[in-house]
C-alpha cells in the first residue's frame, strides 16, 4: 500500500470519527428547539461575524507580508494573502503540529523563488507571535474555566500537563529565536537525531551533510537579519494582535447573532477551549471535537446548551468552513497545479532542504 493510500485512510477515518462526535454533540441537543431558533438568527450579526472572520484572515496574511518585506522578499499582497490562506486550510486539514500548513507554506513561497530555510525562519517568527497568544489565551481561559465551573481531577491533570507542554514549546521557539548558540546546539541534536533515525531505517542517504549545514547556514542567517532590527517586527506584532481581536469578535457577533450575547469573561471560556481544541485536534477540522469542547465548556458555566451550541456552529461555518470552501476554490484558481508534497531543489542552493 502507497504512502499516500494509508494518508487517504487515515484521513477519512478521523473523519468519520469526527462525523460520530459531532453527531453525538448535536444528539444531546433539543434538535427541534435548535431549528427553530436557526430561524431567529439575525442576518445582520452573521455578516458582521463573516466579516470579523475576513478581516482576521486578512491580518494572518498581513504578518506573513510584513515578513517576507523584511526579509527583502516583497511579494503582491494578493499573492500573500493567498498563500496564508491556503496553507492555514491544509493545516485545518491536516493537522499534524503545523507541519502540513508550515509545508505547504515552504512549497507555495518556493514557487516565487524564496529558499524553504527563509521560509522556516519566517514562519518560527510568525508561529511565536500567534502561538504565544493562543498559549496564553488557553492559560486565562482554563483558570477562569476552573474558578466558576466543576472539573474532575483527571480533566483538570490533562490540561495541565498539555499546556505545560505548550508553554515548554513556546520557551523553546522563543531560545530559537533569540540564542544564535541554542539554535546552533538544537540543529546539532536534531541532526544527529535524524542521522540515528535514518540508519535505523536503513536510509541513512536521506541525510546530506553538506546540504544540512547549507540549509542551517541560510536559516541561521535569516534569523539574525529579521532580529537585528526589532522595530521592524511592531507591525508584525500588530497585525498578529488584531488577526486574534478578529477571532474573538467572530464568536461574540456569532453569539449576538443567535440573540444570546455572553460577557467578555464567559466568551474568553469558549474561545481559548477552542484554540485548545484546534491544537491538539486528531480530527480534521478540529470536527465534533470543537464543537463538542466550546459547548460543553459554556454548558458547565450555566448556559443553555442549545444555544450555545447552535452560537458555536455559527461561529465554525464563519471561521473555519466557509474560508476552507473558499481557500479550495483559490487554490484551484490561483494554483492549479498545487500538490502537497515536497518541492524539487537543486543539491547545491543553499536553501535547499537537507534531506
């Protein structure tokens, strides 16, 4: 059996797996009391949820052009914007810790003659700056989830210890960042930890040592040349800042379109349960499974849960399934012949990957 054969597999199993949470979440609700409230939404509230979602889309794409412009990589922002885009769809898609938005991301910008090693410093950059926030946002909502909602021991030990996981990666991004020594001993480690992988599988070619240390050299030097200059990163940093203010003011117009507006505290709940959800999801889409964790999460503050949830579904067909419909259709459009694989480099570029 192929590799792409077992990837199709295991994909539509964790569909079909999240298709059977979401029905499970859906069955607990009062269906026909959840229809007739669908007819009360008011239209005004989703388009202005459609936009907030638009505009935090738009900013996503923004931070990645401020990036590229400092790296002296200017491209259309159309351009940009499109790869942000399409590459944040595949990791909904495909959520494997980022990997397959951050390939897809490498292949794209590869089109326009930028070297993958540009492209991981950029998206470490990026990754630091929206990910810190999400961390952070998880921390306050979990600490006011704890406070004024019953969880059991185990829920509450398994939260811990994944966002103490999550803090831990977000120290480790940020020694990265700034220690031009860490990154030296971290690529060391990861060699010598890919070279022993390799051997075990018998592939030990599949590790060039010259193309290895071209490929760090290029990313190291794109690291320091994005931070000697600090300010250039303010509007990066704002830009990131506003795409999460968009985010949450998608779910709170959802939840006003549903004529059931929540405090700011309660809604913060919900919000960094679902970026919690999104991150460590094993269904594509986070489906059922955010769903599932944002309702129940307002459900343990006292809320009704049939309105809430059909709040929570608006929110996902605003943020998540109706920009995935749309990225496919960009795709095709504006790259017709996109493949999610890995790109063709000459072996002696020096952003060329090292296996």
């Amino acid at each position: 059996m192929s590799r792409r054969v077992r990837h199709r597999i295991r994909f539509w199993i964790a569909s079909f797996f999240g298709l059977a949470i979401l029905a499970f979440v859906l069955h607990r609700a009062d269906l026909p009391v959840l229809l007739q409230r669908f007819e009360d939404i008011q239209p005004v509230w989703a388009l202005m949820a459609l936009g907030a979602s638009a505009m935090s889309y738009f900013f996503m794409g923004a931070v990645l052009f401020e990036l590229l412009k400092n790296l002296e990589h200017g491209l259309p922002l159309g351009t940009v914007l499109s790869i942000s885009l399409v590459s944040c769809c595949v990791n909904y898609l495909m959520p494997v810790g980022g990997l397959s938005g951050l390939a897809t991301k490498v292949y794209l910008l590869s089109r326009q003659r930028i070297p993958p090693s540009r492209t991981l410093s950029i998206s470490m950059v990026h990754g630091f700056l929206t990910n810190t926030v999400a961390v952070l946002l998880i921390y306050l909502g979990f600490f006011y989830l704890y406070g004024h909602a019953q969880i059991h021991a185990k829920q509450l030990g398994a939260a811990v210890f994944v966002l103490s996981a999550a803090l831990i990666i977000t120290w480790l991004t940020l020694q990265i960042l700034v220690s031009a020594s860490f990154r030296r001993r971290a690529w060391d480690v990861s060699i010598r930890t890919a070279h022993r992988i390799a051997a075990l599988i018998k592939r030990p070619h599949w590790i060039v040592p010259k193309k290895a240390e071209a490929f760090f050299q290029n990313f190291d030097e794109s690291m320091i040349l994005m931070l000697q200059n600090t300010s250039r990163l303010k509007r990066p940093v704002l830009y990131a800042t506003l795409d999460w203010v968009f985010m949450f003011l998608c779910l709170k117009y959802s939840f006003q379109a549903v004529q059931y507006p929540l405090s700011v505290k309660e809604l913060s709940v919900g919000f960094s349960v679902g970026i919690f959800a999104g991150l460590f999801s094993v269904t594509p889409v986070s489906l059922g499974l955010m769903e599932g964790t944002m309702a129940g999460a307002f459900y343990l503050l006292g809320k009704d849960y049939n309105q809430v949830l059909l709040a929570v579904l608006l929110y996902r067909l605003a943020y998540y399934w109706l920009p995935l419909a749309f990225s496919f259709a960009l795709s095709r459009l504006v790259f017709p012949n996109l493949r999610i694989e890995e790109p063709a480099f000459d072996e002696e570029s020096p952003g060329a990957p090292p296996s």
